[in-house]
C-alpha cells in the first residue's frame, strides 16, 4: 500500500529533495511552506499546504484536511526549520524567538497532530531533524543548537508518549548540506567543521533520505527514540 507522507518545508533544499524522492517512491507525499514552491504545479501524488508550522491554528486546519481527504497519515517528517547562525552577543531576541518558533515549536505542534491521527490506525512514524551543531557544540550557532537539542529531547520523550500507539518517532542529525540554511557560514568555518566529522564531505539528499527511509520501513517498529548524525561526528 501507497504511503501517506506529510513533508514540512518542502519549498526548497532537503524539504523538495525529500517530496520528490517519496513522490518517486510511489508515495502520496502532503507538503507544506509559507509560500508556495515553484515545481509543485501539477505535480503528481503531491499536494501542497500554504502554512506556518508555528501557527497551531493553521497546523490544525491542515491536518483535518488530511483527515477527510486520506483518512490516515503514515508518517511525518518535521524537515522546516530556520538557522541564525550568529555570536550570542550578536542575537537579538527576535532572532532567538523566531528560530524557537519554527524549529521547536512547530515541530511540538506537527507531532501531536499526527500522533492524534496515526493512533487511529495504531500505526505512524516520526522523524524529527536535529543537527550535528548539537553534539559538536558549534560556536555562532548557540540559538540554532538549542532549539535542536530540544528536538533531541523532544523526540525521545514523544518516543514513550506515542509507543502504546504503534508510533515511533526518530531523528536524524545531518551534516552541513550545500543548501540556503548554510549560505551565510563562511567556507573557513565550513571546511574547519567538515575536518571534525570522521567523513571530510558534504552531506547529501541521498544520504538524508537513507536514513529516513530506515526509519520509515515497516520492519523498523522496534526502533524508537534514536537520533542518527551523518558523517561520524
């Protein structure tokens, strides 16, 4: 049976790379951004959502959408997320609210809403994005490591919360990917953070979506509260 998949931040970088591998994959692949991604027009198998992770609000209407539309959801993958990647001196507090905002906050939101509609069909999976800046304590990325250590945490914990459902959540920790998140970082910074990983490489799409898929499969339903971080750091 065809997937049900609901991508967060699917306008560009890993967000697009993912709707359009499980698009491929024969999947029904649900995305949803702020704005509207300019290669989803006619699309097959893909629909998109015009939302604020961070807006329960809106989260909420989008999900009764699925409902009525789908009837079940199979797995969600909280991919949207912001970066500010500045000394803390330099941050200020809209900065810090805006990033906890997104990165945290809505990733709370589109895991609760989806436990609620996977526990009807005892059965989900969850994957949440953390970041290697969490386990390699980043320097100038205080407020970005924090909202996705919180994921880390949150993950886990939502791991116990949904068990009894037949849902599992995981994340996955990417290394940096050559996307719009890391335009601002220097190449100094960059190449100095690529010798700390045991792999000295960018990250891919593929390799996100390797990990994810492992997470997705049937077979994986003993895996549960995992955070997986490419590239051996």
């Amino acid at each position: 049976m065809d997937r049900i998949i609901l991508i967060t931040g699917t306008r560009k970088g890993i967000g697009a790379a993912l709707a359009d591998y499980f698009v491929s994959q024969g999947d029904t692949v649900i995305g949803c951004s702020r704005e509207m991604p300019d290669w989803a027009e006619g699309k097959k198998n893909y629909c998109h959502f015009l939302a604020d992770v961070a807006d329960e609000a809106a989260v909420k209407k989008m999900f009764r959408a699925v409902a009525k539309e789908y009837g079940r959801l199979d797995a969600l993958i909280n991919n949207a997320g912001i970066a500010s990647m500045n000394h803390s001196l330099l941050t200020p507090v809209r900065a810090v609210q805006q990033v906890l905002s997104t990165n945290t906050i809505g990733t709370f939101l589109l895991c609760r809403e989806a436990a609620k509609l996977m526990r009807k069909a005892n059965y989900g999976r969850i994957v949440n994005f953390s970041t290697v800046a969490v386990p390699l304590k980043l320097a100038g990325e205080a407020v970005y490591a924090a909202s996705k250590a919180a994921i880390v945490s949150l993950t886990q914990t939502l791991a116990r919360e949904y068990a009894d459902f037949g849902v599992t959540v995981n994340a996955v920790g990417p290394t940096p990917i050559q996307t719009d998140l890391i335009r601002g970082v220097t190449s100094e910074k960059l190449e100095h953070l690529l010798e700390r990983q045991a792999i000295h490489r960018y990250g891919t799409y593929e390799d996100v979506e390797n990990v994810i898929e492992f997470f997705l499969r049937k077979e994986s339903n003993f895996i549960t509260g995992q955070v997986i971080y490419l590239g051996g750091v």
